[in-house]
C-alpha cells in the first residue's frame, strides 16, 4: 500500500481550484509499513468532529480528536486507547479515502510526538483525506508544553489541509497551521491551500521553530494580512525537498504594508540557523504576489543575518509579482558573516514583475549565480557571462520562453519550457545535485522525466520535450 496527500484553506479571493492530480503524489509503500511498525497505531474511521467527539463522549468510533487527545495526554480518551510517552501513529481508514473531515470544534493541538497520516490509497495519483476548517479556525497548531528546551517530533504526510483561518483574537498568525516553538515538524506530501491569517503565514507559520521540513506537496491560494501569503518562519531552519515528491507554491497573497513586509509565497526572517534550502530540482514558485504598499519579493522574501543563507537549486521562479521590489526574489545577505549568502543554481527567475523596481530580484548583500537565468537583473548585481549565467536588463530582458502553469505530467503543476528556451542545455550538470551531493535522476515531475536529457541538463525546474530541427533563441527588447 501507498499513502496519498492533498489539502485546502480559506479566502479573501476564492482563487481557481486545481485537479487532484496536482495536489501530491503517493508516499512509497515502503515508508507506510515503517511507519504503521514503529509507533501505537489509531486508526480513525469516522469524519465526525463533535462535541461529544472533544469531550469524550464514546460511541464506538474513533475520531481524529479523540485520537489527537489520547496522543497528548497519553490517557484513553472516548474511544481512544492510552498514547505512548514515546509518541503514536494516526492513519484513517480505507473507507474514508477522498472523503474530507470538516473541523468545527477548533484547531487541533499537537503536543506531544506525533505522526498523522491521511488515506491510503492504490496506485495512481488519488487523493488522500482532506480535513477542512471552513474559515472557521486553524487546522493545527504545533507547540510543546512544558520544560524548556523539549520539543515535539511531529509528522503529518498525505493530507490536504483546506480552509483554515487565524484571526487577531488567537494571534492572528498560520491561517492553517501555526508552529510554536521548539519542535521538528515534517509535511510529507501535504498541500495547504486556500487559508487565512489576520497576520503572518497565510498557509503556515513558523516562529521559533527548531526545524521544518516540507517534502513534497503545495502552498496554494493562501493570504496573510501581513507578510508570507504561503509561509512565515522566523528564527527557524526551512528545508524544501522532494526525495520523492515535489513542491509548488503558487497564487498566495501577502497584504503587509510595512517597509519589511513581503513574501507572497515565502517570507523568511532571523539569524544564525535561518536556512532556507529550496533544493533537489523540486519547486516552482508562481502568481505570488505582494500587494502591500512597501511590499517586496513576491516570490520569496528572505533577510539573512548571522550565518543565515538561502540556496535555491534547478528551480523556476516566475509570474510572481511585487508592489515594491523584487518581483521574484528580495534578498539581504549580511556581509559580515562569510556563510551569510543567496547562491542560485541552474535557477530561472524570469517574467516577474515589481510596481517599482527589479522585477525579478532586490538584491543586499551576497547574491552568487551559477548557470541561472534571470530576465532582467536590474539591481541584482549580476552580470551576464559570468559563471554561465544568462542575464537580462531593463532594455534586453531575457525570454525565458516558459508554458503556463499547468499539467505538464507528474503529480504537480509546472512550467513548461517552450520551443527555443535560453534555458534549453544551459545548466551546469555537476550542479545538479540535491542536498546529499548526488545526481538528480529526475526533473520536478517525477518519474519518467529525467533530469537530464541531451546530455546537458536544462536550467529550471522541468526538462525541456525532446525536438528535432533546429531552434534558436529570441531576446525581447523592451524601450
């Protein structure tokens, strides 16, 4: 068996929605039977979440806030039996696949170590379970009582988490899930989409995190009213990967107004361990805009102090819009630390656009470019030529000569590379490597997609469709 992940949020705009196919791809069967081995297992079969449900009220089926509650308090709770001190497992059951639990008696709190698993599901690109808080409250808020310094170890894989909302009464940040303080949380093939916060993390926030992993999955058609419309970390280690799954964060929205507001799709803040690895050839960062009337990086918002650094690895960038500046990408890299740093590789950034100044990247600080392509790299203090990058300005921008976002195959939207891409053979093989050093097999769709074809890997995300005949490459000038 396979296990499947899909998920939701809530609106300001009711953006469009996408196909199931888009929203995740299976967990290999290897990694469900490990886990049903390793933990207490709850197996959920009912999509109830009542009263009775959060008082414990037993009725012979167990809900996931009964299972939720007895994983806490590691009591029997209603229906569920006693969680361990050593943390608990939580899948749903076969009958509740593609089904969606709507939550109505407020946001689940993860207290303890945890994993939650939604539907299995066969072969193919079926969803899994979605749990839907409609507009009502959070989804999950993660945080560890207690001690200092003990953290929670949460998991959450093949779920879509839809509709969640955070207003100014509950602090007004992670629209669909808030990370506290001092945990390891991990989304394996989770999409969060369509959710709210009053202020930061319109999909997710994370303050004070000690680490987040998202493997595969998407943040899509979320808003913050202040900054990071996908996500807000602060004072957190991000790591974006795919391993097996891939990541779109499209159509967020960051409403923040403020001179350090921004971060349509991501939004990233603090020092020392601030990393943030966008890596493994996996995203695509699109249509996230930032609207507020100093609102910089429409794509990614990202201040680096300390020995903070943000890598961003054969990834396309693109239609990301800001009000401000850097359209696609802003940066700040603190020179007076040597590992504080913005590396791109075999990277687009390309056909975004800023209301006043660099489209596609605001630079402060270290920026290094290697085999990337930018459209137009006005104030990112990059220049063409160098370390086999492809460099547009205001007068000759860079056609990247990108599809638009769309199902391109694999488990995730992409865009494709057209007929006649500068990017086309333009990347740097040896670059093409995730975050262990070895080899990308594979470009963002997954299998069946090789990441290189031709010999010379392309520069973005995806590999262009093998031709024949000849094809040449077109520079737009613009006056």
């Amino acid at each position: 068996m396979s296990f499947a992940q899909t998920w939701s949020s809530s609106t300001f705009h009711r953006p469009r929605r996408r196909p199931a196919r888009f929203l995740g791809r299976p967990i290999p069967a290897t990694e469900s039977l490990e886990t049903r081995s390793l933990l207490p297992l709850f197996v959920v079969n009912t999509l109830t979440d009542s009263l009775n449900d959060s008082l414990g009220v037993s009725n012979g089926q167990l809900s996931l806030r009964e299972a939720v509650h007895a994983s806490n308090t590691n009591a029997a709770f209603g229906d569920a039996a006693a969680g361990s001190p050593d943390g608990d497992t939580i899948v749903f059951s076969d009958s509740l696949r593609g089904e969606t639990v709507q939550v109505q008696q407020g946001e689940f709190v993860l207290s303890d170590d945890i994993r939650i698993i939604g539907s299995t599901v066969g072969a193919g690109l079926s969803p899994g379970l979605t749990l839907s808080a409609g507009g009502l409250s959070r989804l999950f808020e993660i945080k560890t009582p207690g001690a200092a310094g003990s953290r929670a170890d949460v998991q959450i894989s093949n779920l879509i988490l839809s509709d969640g909302r955070a207003t100014a009464a509950v602090g007004g940040n992670g629209g669909a899930v808030l990370i506290q303080s001092n945990e390891d949380v991990t989304f394996r093939n989770v999409t969060v989409r369509d959710s709210i916060a009053a202020g930061n993390g319109g999909g997710i926030s994370v303050g004070r995190g000690r680490s987040l992993v998202i493997n595969g999955g998407s943040l899509l058609d979320n808003v913050a009213g202040r900054n990071g419309g996908g996500l807000w970390k602060n004072y957190a280690r991000l790591t974006i990967l795919d391993g097996v799954n891939d990541v779109t964060i499209d159509g967020n929205l960051a409403r923040g107004s403020a001179a350090d507001a921004g971060g349509g799709g991501i939004y990233s803040s603090g020092c020392l361990v601030n990393i943030l690895d966008i890596s493994d050839n996996i995203v695509t960062i699109s249509n996230n805009r930032a609207t507020g009337t100093s609102g910089s990086g429409g794509g990614i918002w990202s201040q680096l102090t300390g020995s903070a650094r943000l890598t961003v690895t054969n990834s396309t960038i693109t239609l990301n819009n800001a009000q401000r500046s850097g359209g696609g990408i802003w940066t700040n890299a603190s020179t007076a630390q040597v590992g504080s740093a913005a590396v791109l590789s075999n990277t687009i950034v390309a056909q975004n656009t800023a209301n006043m100044s660099a489209p596609d990247i605001r630079r402060f600080g270290r920026l290094f470019a290697f085999n990337s392509l930018v459209g137009n790299g006005v104030l990112s203090g990059l220049a063409g030529g160098a370390n086999g990058n492809l460099i547009g300005s205001n007068t000759c921008v860079i056609n990247a000569k990108l599809g638009t976002l769309s199902d391109n195959g694999g488990p995730t939207a992409t865009h494709a590379l057209l007929a006649g891409s500068p990017a086309i053979n333009r990347g740097k093989n040896s670059r093409a490597i995730n975050i262990a050093g070895d080899p990308l097999t594979t470009d963002q769709r997954g299998d069946s997609f090789a990441r290189i074809r031709g010999g010379i890997v392309d520069i973005g995300a995806t590999e262009a469709t093998p031709m024949t005949g000849c094809a040449t490459t077109r520079v737009v000038r613009t006056t």
